[in-house]
C-alpha cells in the first residue's frame, strides 16, 4: 500500500486533479536528475524537473513485490541525456525515484511509485529503454563462483592469459561440402585442434560472420551451426584455436595448468556418495 500523505489524498479526491509523474536520477557521483511529464519546469526538493519530450510513464508496470521491475521506453534529448553518456555507462546503477506530486501545490507531498536501480540500459540509434529492477534484486546476484572440474575461464580472456592472436590461423575453402562443413587441404594441425574454436571469413558471401566450430578432423571444419550463406571454394578465412575446458588441455595444449579455472580435483557427487 502507497504511503500518501495527508494533504495529498485530499486533493486525489477532488473532481479535478493536478498530478504529474517524475522521475529522478541519482547518479552514483551524487549528482541528481530530474525529468517529467509537465509541460513546465520546476523545482522540488532543492531538484530542477524539466520537462521531457520524450518522457513517457503511463505505460510502465508498477509491481509492489521485492522484485519490482519496470522500463522507461523514450528517446535522446538535447538538454541532458545524450547518447555518449549512455555508451560511457554514466546511467548504469544510478538510483531511480517515480513519484507524482501536485503540480498546483508541491508542498502537499509525493506519492512514490517506484523505487530501484538502473540494471541495463538497451539503446537503439536514437531511443533507449532503462531496465529498472528493485534494490532487492541486488540480493539475488551471485558474488563468487561455483566450483567445477572445467574451467571457468573464457579462452583468451584476462584470467586465462592467453592471447587470441597467438592461436589466429588463417586459410581458404579448397572444397565446399555444405552449409555446416568445408575441407581446406592445406590444414597441417591434429586432428580436433581447432574444436571449439571461432572461425570468421574474410571474403565470400560469409564475409565477417562469426561462427563456432564444432569439430575439426582430416582437414574438414565443421561449423556449430549453419552458415547463413553458402559457403563458396575460394573464400578466405581466420580460425581461432578452441579450448574444451579440460585440465588435461590445459597442460598439454596450452602449458597453462597455472591458470587453470576449476577444480579438477575435487570429487564428484558419486564419488562422495560411496563414501570415497
């Protein structure tokens, strides 16, 4: 139940009312925003709301449990949002406050309609949604990481340590098999070197397409999926070496068991049901 002060309610009463919805944005560097739906500007709690073109609330779904969500759907203005300041994710975790006051009296009180943070911000061209989820939701976050046998690790990333470019192979379509597979002759690696590795082509009509590989054997590379274009004799590529996750192929393909992301040693739950 919304907490409405005294004065509030009364004008809510009334055959005629004056409620504006707004919102305000506290920033995490303390600096407050404030945007609304009036066609005017004005201060309230020592805050300017401006008036916002593109500001619309009526639409949002206002929820009342600990997992409050909503979006605000509008668009760039010049005034104060611009589209750099969502790329530098100077909104993102900002603390967000939907509230309605009477615009013929603010000193009657607010009444708050929705509080939380800011938890993504999807923006498209010239419009941006902010995903607004309650604080509670922070609770739901996991802070630290499941054990596993298999690493963790994202090939290539910082706690892997390898770099991409020093496992960056390069070759041509010598024969088409199908939209899934493609043999190059001059592939000289094991067999399954490159399994779950990323191939990207460099010319042909897959030409910056991104897929993942799902196997290689007898110089054949089959994709995870389907191209979405045919795959044509000619066309060139780049192919990056794939890692199954195995401590074994950390040692023995990568010499990197020192910064190996899991726990191959700890027994697994049927090994701990027989009592080791």
């Amino acid at each position: 139940m919304k907490n409405i002060p005294e004065n509030l309610q009364t004008h809510l009463t009334s055959d005629a009312t004056n409620l504006v919805k707004c919102l305000l944005v506290k920033l995490s560097n303390e600096t407050e925003i404030g945007f609304t739906e009036s066609d005017i500007e004005f201060e309230y709690e020592g805050v300017i709301y401006k008036p916002f073109s593109g500001f619309n609330l009526d639409k949002l779904n206002y929820r009342l449990n600990a997992n409050q969500e909503a979006q605000i759907y509008t668009c760039f203005d010049d005034f104060e949002i611009s589209q750099a300041d969502i790329i530098s994710g100077k909104y993102l975790d900002a603390e967000i406050e939907i509230f309605s006051v009477n615009i013929s009296n603010l000193s009657s009180g607010k009444i708050i309609l929705q509080t939380g943070f800011v938890a993504e911000i999807i923006s498209d061209k010239e419009k941006f949604f902010f995903k607004i989820e309650g604080f509670a939701s922070k609770l739901k976050k996991i802070i630290t990481q499941y054990y596993s046998k298999q690493c963790r690790a994202k090939f290539g990333d910082a706690k892997c340590g390898k770099d991409l470019e020093d496992y960056k192979y390069t070759g041509s379509v010598t024969e088409s098999i199908n939209n899934y597979s493609f043999k190059d002759t001059s592939r000289e690696e094991e067999d399954y070197y490159f399994n779950y590795g990323v191939i990207k082509f460099l010319s042909g009509q897959n030409l910056g397409i991104k897929y993942d590989v799902r196997k290689f054997r007898d110089e054949v590379i089959e994709l995870l999926l389907p191209s979405k274009f045919s795959i044509q004799t000619g066309d060139e590529y780049e192919i990056y070496v794939g890692c199954d996750k195995e401590f074994s192929t950390c040692i023995s393909k990568f010499n990197n068991a020192i910064n190996f992301r899991g726990e191959p040693s700890v027994p697994g739950s049927e090994k701990l049901l027989r009592g080791f």
